[in-house]
C-alpha cells in the first residue's frame, strides 16, 4: 500500500469542467473552472478562504460529521471519494466529472448504521467569494452572482426505500 499522508488535495474533471482544488482533510472543492470562448479563457468559480466553494455537511446530534475524520480515496484513479461517519451513521461524499458532459456531480450517500431512527440535516453548503477570468495570470471578474432555486422543484433528492 502506497503512502499518501502527504497529499492535502486531489483533483478531478473532464475535457470542459476542471476540478483541481478538492481538500483531503474537509471534502471541500475550492475551484471549479470551465473554458468560455468568448473569453478565451478559463472561468474560474472560487471558494473563501475560510470556507470552500462546495461542501458535503451531514449534521447529527448537532454535529457535522464532516468536520470530524474524514478518510480519503481516488476511486478509478480519478474520481474522489471521502467518508466520514459518527453516532451511527456513515456518509460518503463522490464528486465526478463524467466524460462527454459539462459539468460534474457531487453525490451524497448517508446510511444509518445504529439500528434506530436517526434525525439528521445533509446537503451541500460553501461560499462563492469570486470569479476569475484566467489566461496566462488569474484576475477578478466584476458582475452580480445570481443563486437560487427552481420553483418547478423544491429539490432533488432521493430517498431510500423503506
């Protein structure tokens, strides 16, 4: 078995989204970026410092098991798993990028492992604190960042069966 203690972040992406920034230690993706013609360029969407773009959160007992241990694997060489687990129950965040497709998915598996009902909160949460246009340096892009939810549906998920 190889050691990779010493890696902090893995990467992921296809031929038009990257995802080079995913941190061991939290899940969190800092950077997504994506070619625009238009541009010419590369548009980079970023996290905060202190908060990363994109994050799984699992929160039970008031606890975000996320923010406890998380282990870290390169399922297929180039897709990034990461579980976590406490008080019964175990998550296990995949973020993939399939080939032929613009964008990427971050799926969220939760189980229960206790053995009785668990009341838990899970999603995705972050922080988009800017935008660069990139082509040969990275610089700030101005404009208004939109965010919201479709009226058509309230969400996608999916439940277990039972």
């Amino acid at each position: 078995m190889t050691d990779r203690s010493h890696i902090t972040r893995l990467s992921t992406g296809n031929e038009f989204v990257s995802i080079p920034e995913i941190s061991v230690s939290s899940a969190g993706i800092q950077t997504i970026g994506f070619m625009h013609k238009a541009f010419r360029a590369c548009v980079e969407l970023n996290g905060s410092p202190d908060l990363p773009l994109l994050k799984p959160i699992v929160v039970v007992e008031g606890k975000d098991i996320f923010a406890g241990e998380i282990t870290s694997e390169c399922h297929r060489y180039w897709i990034p798993r990461f579980s976590a687990g406490s008080a019964g129950v175990s998550a296990r965040s995949t973020v993939f990028a399939p080939l032929d497709r613009r964008g990427f998915a971050c799926v969220l598996e939760i189980e229960n492992t206790s053995g009785s009902a668990v009341t838990l909160k899970a999603g995705w949460t972050g922080c988009w604190e800017s935008t660069c246009h990139t082509a040969c340096a990275s610089r700030p892009m101005s404009g208004a960042k939109y965010a919201n939810i479709s009226a058509r549906r309230s969400g996608a998920f999916r439940r277990a069966p039972g």
